[in-house]
C-alpha cells in the first residue's frame, strides 16, 4: 500500500550525501505519515550535523515536523559561522583527523583527539558527555543519536580541512598556547627545566622555552617553527576576530 508523497530538495552543498539518483532537482519520496521530517532527512543520507534550515512549502519547520501528502521539502545547510550552544567551544576529532587536532591545537583551540580507534559508541559518548563537537569524515558516527554536536569535515586535505572548520565555528584562536601533542596548556619554562629534552645543539642555541602542564613535552622555535609560523598567520589573517 502506498503512503503520502512529499517532494525534497537538498542544497548542493549537502549533494555528495545523497545518491547519485536523487541529487538533481526535487526527489519525490513516499513517506508513513508517522517518521518524522528529520528522519526522512536522514534516510536520504544527510546528518542532520549538517542540516540548517528546514523548510516546508516555504516556511521554516523543525526537524520533528511530521510530513503531509503533497509538502514540497527544501534542506538547507548550517549557516556560517555556526553557532554552537554552550560554551566555551571545544572540539573532538577521530582517529583520522590527527593533522587537523594538531593545527587546531597549534592555533590554541581546545581539541580532543585520541590515536587510537576507540569506536563510534565510544567517541558519541564522549562529545556528549564533554559537550564537544564531534569532527569526522565518517558520515556513519554521524548519524549517532547520542552526539551532541558534529561536523562533517569535507576536505582530505589539512589546509582545506583547517580552514573549512575555522570558517564553519569561528572558534577563538589563541596561537602557541597548546600542546600539539596532548592538548594541555603550556606556559614558559626555563632551559633548565627542559633541559633533560635538550640534545647538545638545541641547548646551545635556543634561550626561550616553554613546556606543556599537562604532558611535559618541551617546546622551542625548532626547524619547523617557519613552517608553523605560516599555518598561523594565515589563519589570523583569515579568522582571528
């Protein structure tokens, strides 16, 4: 027996979602009268982590809308910037996303990150519980109903993939602050202290240090500090304020 059809219409900016069938114009679909809109959304392929507004023969309706027979759908992305509930604003990354957490980190933006695989379930459970927004490529742990907050991040590419975050969160930045390594703070440390890190050639040429209060890890303007000094200041350049 068939059910009530609505008509979607998803941005193409959320077309790589959806198959490739569906991905031109309006898809007619039949629905039970029952799921809601936010369900049917899903069902096409959209984490609603990446679904803005809703809008239903033009007006706006929330994901819980329940649609009718004949509703003509469209499914708008999140406007940027984004703007997150709570503060202050904390990420957390997959495992696959370890050269983004340490350019966010590097940026002094507060980003959770474990190398190893410690599962959907697992990573779901901990944006909820830390109120941190999920990053993945996985559109899967996406879909979790127990995040709390997500963003799909749509680049393979580091420089792509920092600068799509940056200017979907607009998260503070505050450069030099963090450790790449751990996420801890870091505050300014004598060589003496580091000293036990140092080889021979770093103890001799650098004066100014600082140390990670959480992993102890030693920081210096090393051989990459150029390098870093780049990712920086394109990004202040580009977001800071």
């Amino acid at each position: 027996m068939n059910g009530p059809e609505i008509h979607v219409e998803v941005a193409p900016e959320l077309a790589l979602f959806v198959p490739h069938a569906r991905r031109s114009g309006a898809t007619a679909l039949t629905v039970d009268g029952k799921a809601t809109l936010g369900h049917v959304v899903e069902s096409l392929g959209v984490p609603l982590t990446e679904v803005g507004a809703l809008l239903v023969d033009g007006r706006e309706v929330t994901a819980g809308h329940i649609p009718a027979a004949g509703e003509s759908v469209t499914v708008r992305p999140v406007e940027r910037p984004q703007r997150v509930p709570g503060a202050p604003l904390r990420f957390l990354l997959d495992v696959h996303l370890g050269t983004l957490a340490r350019r966010l980190r590097l940026l002094g933006v507060d980003s959770a990150y474990e190398s190893t695989d410690i599962g959907d379930p697992a990573l779901a459970a901990r944006s909820a519980e830390q109120r941190r927004v999920l990053l993945s490529r996985d559109r899967g742990l996406l879909h979790r109903r127990e995040l709390w907050a997500g963003g799909y991040v749509y680049s393979t590419d580091p420089d792509a993939q920092l600068h799509d975050v940056l200017d979907r969160f607009r998260p503070e930045l505050a450069p030099w602050t963090r450790c790449t390594a751990c996420n801890g703070l870091l505050r300014a440390a004598t060589k003496e202290e580091v000293a036990d890190q140092l080889a021979g050639g770093t103890r001799r040429s650098f004066d100014v240090f600082a140390r990670c209060g959480a992993c102890g890890r030693a920081y210096w303007k090393g051989a990459h500090h150029e390098q870093l000094e780049t990712i920086v200041a394109r990004a202040l350049d580009r977001f800071a304020g």
